[in-house]
C-alpha cells in the first residue's frame, strides 16, 4: 500500500521559531532537558521497547491512516527520541520542526496505547519529553503557545480579564435565576464546602454552563463559592505545550485560591484535561504528589447528588444517545462506570460506543491537540475517522461529552463524519432538558 506523505501546514511557531535555532543551542537544551529532568523512568522505557508496533493497533491516528505505518506510537518515539539518542543531540532545526509536528499533532497523550504495551511502556510520556524539548527551545505550535502565554499573564487561557470574569458570573447569576429564584453564585464565601473551577471557554463561549452550575448547586442546596480573583481557570494548557514553570505556577495559584477560601474540596465542571492539570501533571510540577486540596470532577460530583437525594431525575432524554469517555477521567480515573450510571438515569435510549470505558478512542482534540489551532483542524479531523464510524455505528442523534475538549473535537469530527448528529454536555441534559426536578417553591412566580 502506498502512504501519503505529511501533508504541509503552514505554522508560524514551528516554521519561523527554527530559524533562530543553531546546532549548539539545540545539543545544551536537549542535553539539559535528558540529563536535568529526566532520569531512570525515560531509560527504562527506552530500553525496553523491542519496538514490536502493537502499539499502532490502539492509535487512532494510524487507525485513522489506514495503518499507515508513520503514524504508530512506536514510530512517533523513534522519529524523535530514538534519533535523539542516535545523533547525541546533534539534530538539525528542521529536525526538531517536525519531532514538533509528531509530538505535538500526531500525538495527544491520551495513553490508549500503553494499555496495549506488552512492556505497560508510557509512550505519551516520552512524547512529553519531547513536547518539553520543544517548548525549551521555542518550537511550538502557535495558537498553542499563545493560550500558554496567555496563562502567564492572566492565568486563564483566553486573556479574560479580572473584571470580565466577575461581569461573567453576575450575568449569568441572573440568568440562573430565571430558572431557580434563589440561585446565586456566592463570589469569596470563606469557609464554603466547595470552590467551583471552571475553564476559561465557559466565561468566554460557553457562559450558559455557569448558569447552569448555579441552578444545580441551588437545588441541592449546597454550600459553594467561586474566587473574583485569578486562580479560578484549571484548564492549563501550559501542561501541555512542555512548558512546566508556567504550568506549575498555575496549579499552585489554583491550589492556594482555594486554601486561601478554606473551602472543604474543588468541584471541577465538565472537562477532563482541567482535571489532569490540578490532580495529575500539575501537582508534580511544583513537587507535590496530590493535590493540596481535594478535587473531584462533575461525572463524580453529578452522580454523588443522584445517588444522595439531592437532586431528583424527573424524566429523562428521549433521543438516542451515545457517550464520549474523556480520556483523562476515563482512562486515567476510572469513572467509566459512574458516567454510564449518569446515561442509563439521564437518558431513555443510550447506546454506548464500541470499544467503551477505558477502550474507547480518543476524541483526538485533547492533549493540546486542538489548542494548536486552526491551522492543524483539517490534520485533526482527518487523523480521527474511526470517531466518526465509531459515532456513526451508534446511530445516536446526540453525543454527550463531559470534557470540554472532546466537546470541541467531537463537534468537528461529526461535521465531517457524522452530519446532524449533535453534541451536550450532562449539565445541559440536567438543566436545559429539564431531566432534573426542579420543585416548585424554587421557581419564579412559586410558593
């Protein structure tokens, strides 16, 4: 079978960054990087892949390529690190642009393919020791690099301003109280039991999902707050881009904000990247193991209320639907099971996806992926057809996503896959569907 060379994308962080690289400032960065940050974890996996491609079979990208050989993890590793090791850091600029493209487009780190590791060999880590590479030599994508620049100033990743923010939520505590009369969003309530963190696209897009958290929270009647100050975005595509010193200040503001508000534990909304940051990588960035606080997520959070009383199912969904298991709360959390409880309560015709929970495909938007922008969407897209056949063997009208990355993915992927077929979040199924009780006296104009 004939493979289809890369296709040429124009990227201005990659095409432009490289030609302010020499040799020597490339061998001191990687030799730092290897011999500073990296120690027996990266030998081990090195030395024990027998590079055996079985690896390429749980890929999405060569699945999607038709097995195009390129594209399996293990290439990916031995396209960047392998000649790496080969050429004693001695790589030329062009090099690194496209060890650039591999770890940072063709791979999202959702580590479906260390599942299928004979060895168990974290291959999304040593793409993210190249991702490091990169991002310490300047050589990143360049939406990517401008939400993680915009992590440094505003510590959100779409430039929204203090000021913003605060006019963000008191709008949309108005809204919240259309549907629930008492619906608030308490702003630096010290002592609460919850802190709710969101990510930046919902004061940005997607403001009706903090209206909706507020008309959740008021029916169970629970004790919550949100910061006015900065400190309220987990998303960290810092993370992501290899650039772990911003990375590492982000958590730790999120952490100390919630600490600062004495706050029992953080909820997190519907996104499962957010939730790698602050209970994953982000720890570890500033040398701690879990998080200073407790963090649970909304599959977790939303299923607690069900199952407490707290909240009432008084119908559910009537079009078929189908769910997306966010890698990073599936796969690296476990609540496959919790998130399928939530369907079969929320939904009358759920039919779920084949492979499922911690088997499922990446939706191929997560990892940073979809933050390197619009000049990679039509690589992105055409990198997860087995999405949308997997979609599309469901035959479901609706996909829910509980990540805001996959959200944004998976909308792409059925526009050219699967056409007519929609995309919600389990807040808007609770709220906007109306499959959440919502009594009486709590509506305007009731007793």
């Amino acid at each position: 079978m004939k493979y289809e060379p890369r296709p040429e994308v124009k990227d201005d962080g990659l095409d432009e960054s490289i030609k302010k690289l020499t040799p020597e400032k490339i061998k001191e960065t990687i030799r730092f990087a290897l011999d500073k940050e990296c120690g027996a974890r990266l030998k081990v996996y090195m030395d024990t892949c027998v590079h055996c491609g079985l690896c390429a079979t749980a890929c999405h990208q060569c699945i999607s390529h038709d097995m195009d050989p390129k594209y399996a993890p293990v290439a990916k590793v031995k396209d960047t690190l392998v000649e790496i090791f080969k050429k004693d850091c001695k790589v030329s600029p062009e090099f690194m642009k496209l060890a650039a493209r591999i770890a940072y487009i063709e791979c999202g780190g959702c580590r479906r393919c260390s599942m299928y590791c004979p060895f168990g060999i974290d291959i999304a880590y040593l793409l993210m020791v190249v991702r490091r590479i990169c991002s310490m030599l300047g050589v990143v994508p360049m939406y990517l690099q401008d939400t993680t620049n915009s992590h440094s100033v505003t510590y959100n990743q779409m430039w929204v301003q203090q000021d913003e923010w605060i006019d963000t939520l008191q709008w949309q505590e108005e809204d919240a109280q259309k549907v629930v009369k008492t619906a608030r969003i308490p702003l630096e309530k010290e002592g609460a039991d919850i802190m709710y963190s969101v990510i930046a696209p919902e004061p940005k897009i997607l403001a009706q999902l903090l209206a909706n958290a507020a008309v959740i929270f008021a029916v169970a009647g629970l004790d919550w707050t949100m910061p006015a100050t900065d400190g309220w975005d987990n998303s960290n595509m810092a993370m992501y881009s290899g650039d772990f010193e911003s990375s590492g200040r982000l958590e730790r503001l999120h952490h100390e904000t919630a600490m600062r508000l004495k706050v029992k534990k953080i909820v997190m909304g519907e996104c499962g990247h957010a939730f790698r940051g602050a209970v994953y990588d982000g720890p570890r960035h500033i040398g701690q193991a879990y998080p200073a606080v407790p963090v649970i997520h909304a599959i977790e959070f939303y299923h607690d209320l069900i199952t407490s009383g707290k909240i009432k199912i008084v119908k559910k969904f009537k079009k078929p639907v189908t769910v997306q298991d966010p890698c990073n709360t599936v796969r690296g959390r476990g609540l496959g099971g919790k998130l399928r409880d939530l369907m079969n309560w929320l939904c009358e015709d759920f039919r779920d996806m084949n492979p499922r929970f911690e088997h499922n495909y990446c939706c191929g938007a997560g990892g940073g992926v979809i933050n390197c922008g619009p000049p990679w969407t039509r690589n992105r897209v055409v990198a997860n057809r087995t999405k949308g056949d997997q979609i599309n063997a469901t035959g479901a009208e609706v996909v829910v996503t509980p990540c805001h990355n996959c959200h944004s993915g998976i909308e792409d992927i059925i526009k050219e896959y699967a056409p007519g077929t929609h995309v919600k979040f389990i807040s808007e199924l609770l709220v906007d569907e109306g499959c959440m009780e919502i009594p009486e006296h709590l509506r305007p104009g009731g007793d």
